[in-house]
C-alpha cells in the first residue's frame, strides 16, 4: 500500500486538473480503507479457508458419511454467500457512491465558507447535507439488515449442521461402524471446516467495499493521465511562444482558444482583458501547462510548457489561480522544500510574508 501512496496521488491531482472532480480526493480515503481492510480479520478468513479440503479429506477417511455431510454444508454455506452477494451488493455500491458524492458535494461547498457564513447559507447546506447523508443511510441499512438476516440463517444451519453430524456419528457408533472418538473427531472437523465459511459471510460487506475502493484505486491510475516529462529542465529565461495554439475541453465540439499565437521576450508584460467565459482562465492554464493543448503549443525558451517536469517548471514560473488557498507559512515552506534554499530564503527577504496568503 506504501507504494500506491505517491502514484495515487499523483493520478488524483491529474484528474481533478483534466476533469475537474472533486470526488478524486475519495482516492486517498480508498488507501486508507483498504490499509484498514488488509490489518482486518476479513482478510483471514479467506486463508482458513485453504484449510477446509484438508478437513474435508480427513473427514471422509473417517467415515464417507461425514465427508458427504461437510461437502454439501460447505455448499449450502457457499450458496448462501452468494445469495447475500445477491441481495446486498447493489444496495452496498449504491450506498457507498452516495457517500462519496455526499461527502465530495459538501466538501467543495465548505471551500467557500466565507461566503456560506456571510450570506447565511448554512441552513440550506445543513438540508442538503442532510438529504445526500438519509439516502445514504437509507441503503446501508437496508443492505446492512439482509447482511445480517443471511448471517444469522447461515449461522443457524451451521448450528443444526453439527448437531446432524453428532447425530450421524452416534447412529454409525450404535451400528459399530466407527469409535466414539471418530465420532468426536468429526464433529470437531466439521465445525473446523465451517467457520471460515461463517465468516466470509459476516464480513462480506468489508469485503465489497474493499473490492469496490480497489476497482476505484485501478480506473484512476489507468486514466489517460498527462505525459510528463521525468528529468528537470534547466532554468529557462528566453521567449515564450504561443504557437497557433487550439484548446477544447472534453465533450465540446467548439473550441475554447482557437488558434492563438503571440510571443513575448524577457521584460515583456502581456495583460488579457475580455469579457467572462471569454476563455481568459483557459489560456493562463495553457500557458502554464496545466491543461493538455488539442493542437499546438506553448514553448518557454524552446521547452513545451505541458511536457516540461512539474518540480523544475515550478522554480521558475508563478501561477495564482482564481479560486483562493490558503497556506500558512510553515506549510508554504514544505512546499517550496524542494527549491534550492537559496531561492525561498531569497524570498523571505524580500517580502514579509504574512500568516496565510491567497
């Protein structure tokens, strides 16, 4: 799971730069679910299982008839697994993406908290929070009952399993076809090989989610993600050119920027004016590569911009998006860890950098 760390995140950030998802921050919460799931006892039950055929071998040494009785528990067990993968998967994965839209939708709006407070819009975020919160519920608790329902039938035929198998045994020693002690041993075997039957069926919840959180995991780290380059770029201080430059967002037929081109040379200052959704925004985003150009390009001294390595690019050009983060000093300053220390030591020189900055 370690390793999953950076290449997730990496993926997460991607998407939510390409598709403008939110709901990418669930990828974090899966790591962490499914770090939880695998320190789990679900995750044994599966490896008790590998067992059972050896339990299940022995019990037929003893005699045929408690092996015929352990096979067709275990299937009757199996059976019931599936029928509660039946009831309960649907609900479960609807559930669950409920959730995560829920939690997604909420947690964008309390990036605006300022305004939420300001224009007393609390009460309408608490109602909607609220809705997304009783729909999700609503089919956790009806998955969660028929989870339970099939737990509680399973266990009881495991009970009733057992007392046939004593009964079986007691019959077979009456006909002195086996000892009391084969009779004992079966019974012992029998149970054996049931519980970890019983308990793939009382964790199967744990384990759709955790199946669910993995599907989730692989389509982001199999997403078309942005080709970058891996080794740094020298510090670069020539011309920038816009070369016929041609940008359309995902879904859209007409383009947003549609066949710019400029150039600026060190000294240079270009300022963009122009009414809203005019596409000014986009173009600030394609010149510092952020979105992937439809055809062709932004070159900084003769490098793509979209290409070039995000840690070296960062040294040496600023972005301030429009939507405001805030970053304390402490913070600002691990971020900028990875520039020479000379170039934010610089920077505290030059300004006294207030506790947060937007």
């Amino acid at each position: 799971m370690r390793r999953l760390n950076t290449p997730v995140l990496a993926a997460a950030v991607q998407a939510s730069v390409d598709q403008g998802l939110s709901a990418q921050t669930q990828s974090l919460r899966d790591i962490s679910e499914l770090r939880s799931f695998l320190t789990s006892s679900a995750v044994t039950a599966p490896l008790d299982a590998a067992w059972s055929p050896i339990f299940l071998g022995a019990l037929f040494v003893l005699h045929p008839l408690f092996g015929l009785i352990g096979a067709v528990s275990a299937a009757l067990l199996v059976c019931g697994g599936l029928v509660t993968d039946m009831l309960t998967r649907q609900l479960t994965k609807e559930a669950n993406q409920t959730n995560i839209e829920a939690v997604s939708k909420i947690g964008a709006s309390l990036r605006h908290a300022e305004a939420i407070e300001a224009m007393g819009m609390l009460p309408a975020l608490a109602n909607r929070w609220r809705a997304l919160q009783m729909q999700a519920l609503s089919a956790f608790e009806a998955s969660g009952s028929r989870s339970k329902a099939m737990s509680s039938i399973t266990r009881s035929l495991r009970y009733s399993i057992q007392i046939v198998t004593l009964a079986a045994g007691a019959f077979l020693v009456l006909e002195q076809a086996i000892t009391p002690g084969a009779m004992m041993a079966s019974s012992i075997l029998v149970g054996r090989l049931l519980i970890p039957f019983d308990s793939i069926i009382d964790n199967w919840r744990q384990w759709v989610l955790a199946i669910a959180g993995w599907r989730r995991l692989e389509a982001t780290l199999k997403a078309d993600l942005a080709i970058r380059q891996t080794m740094p770029t020298p510090h670069s201080s020539g011309d920038i050119v816009v070369d016929k430059l041609v940008y359309a967002a995902p879904g859209l037929d007409v383009p947003i920027i549609k066949g710019i081109s400029f150039s600026l040379s060190p000294g240079e200052v270009l300022g963009v004016v122009g009414p809203s959704a005019a596409g000014k925004s986009t173009l600030a985003r394609l010149l510092v590569g952020i979105l992937r150009p439809t055809s062709g390009g932004v070159f900084l001294d003769g490098n793509n911009t979209y290409l070039w390595e995000r840690s070296s690019f960062g040294q040496v050009v600023g972005y301030l998006p429009a939507i405001c983060i805030a970053f304390g000093r402490h913070d600002l300053e691990k971020t900028l860890g990875g520039w020479p220390k000379a170039t934010h030591t610089k920077c505290w020189k030059q300004r006294d950098w207030p506790t947060s900055m937007t």
